[in-house]
C-alpha cells in the first residue's frame, strides 16, 4: 500500500479504524521494532517461545524534522515521537521468555497494574524507576500470563511512556528492570 499523507488535522466523523490481518503482527523471534512496520499495530508474542525473545524499541528520534518547520514536512522523517507500540500475550509464556527493552539511553516513564490471577485478582501498581529500561515477563511473577498487554508510547527524547495490564500468578513483582 502506498503512504498517504496529509498535512494539518484530519477529522472523520465517522471514525478511523484499521482492522485485517496486517493489524496484527505476530513475532516468534526476538526483533528490533519498527515505527512503520510495528507502529500502531498490535504485536502478538508468546505460546511456545523455542528461546528466549526480546524485543527492543527503537532509539526516539525527537529532532528530526520538527512541527515547527512549516509547511512541505517529509513524510519520510526519522522523527518518531508519538508512535504507539501494543504488545499483547495471548498464551502464557515460558519462564524468563520475554523482555521489552530500549536502545539503553532511552528510559520508561509510566505504570502498569499487576494482576494475580490465582489470588482472587489482588492487584498491585508498579511505576518505573528513572534508570528502568527492561520489561522482563517471566510467565508467573512478573507477568506474561495469557492477556499481559502494555501499551508503549515514544512521548519525547530519551522517554517512552508505558502504561498496561500485566497478569501473574504467585506473589506479584515489578516487569521494571535497568539493563
């Protein structure tokens, strides 16, 4: 599909939606993501991981063609603030099989709400520390029990914004982690 781009606000008042296979990416190996081709997308990982799997963000672009530079901006920037990753557990992962990582200078701000799911739902928040750069799942503790799911926002430079329902089991702790 070719890329369509349209300068100032755009206002349906029917709504926008996407929907189709392309909607869904699903990725069983560990994968460095992209704007365009992971970006607004639900990533689907998890079930039978053969190994361990990270998924690693891509360094935040806040310089590159700012909105202040007029008229005529490229649809090609590297700019990428605002772009939106959701990763979504479908099937409980195994032990210590997924981690959700920056490029080690960008940081997470945000939160996510932890669920026990064998506790009757006892739910405790988690807020990332300024040095946290890892979501690790581990399957029970930290989360990656089937429909885990973090929403990951790339909000300015050196900061994603993260926020999510992770579900565990056991005594729940913190998916927030410094490399």
């Amino acid at each position: 599909m070719a890329r369509t781009t349209f300068q100032g606000p755009l206002r349906s008042l029917g709504g926008i939606y996407q929907q189709g296979p392309a909607t869904i990416v699903e990725i069983t190996t560990s994968t460095t993501l992209s704007p365009e081709l992971h970006g607004g997308r639900i990533i689907s990982v998890g079930g039978s991981l053969a190994s361990a799997l990270t998924l690693t963000l891509p360094t935040i672009n806040a310089s590159a063609n700012p909105t202040t530079s007029g008229p005529g901006q490229d649809p090609s920037t590297a700019n990428n603030e605002g772009v939106m990753y959701t990763i979504w557990v479908p099937t409980t992962i195994s032990t210590s099989s997924l981690k959700i990582g920056t490029d080690g200078t960008d940081k997470y701000v945000g939160s996510v709400l932890s669920i026990d799911t064998d506790t009757s739902g006892a739910a405790v928040g988690f807020v990332s520390g300024a040095s946290d750069d890892f979501i690790n799942f581990n399957g029970t503790t930290t989360g990656g029990v089937a429909g885990t799911f973090v929403q990951i926002y790339a909000i300015a430079a050196l900061k994603y914004m993260v926020t999510g329902t992770v579900l565990g089991s056991g005594t729940v702790a913190t998916p927030f982690a410094t490399s």
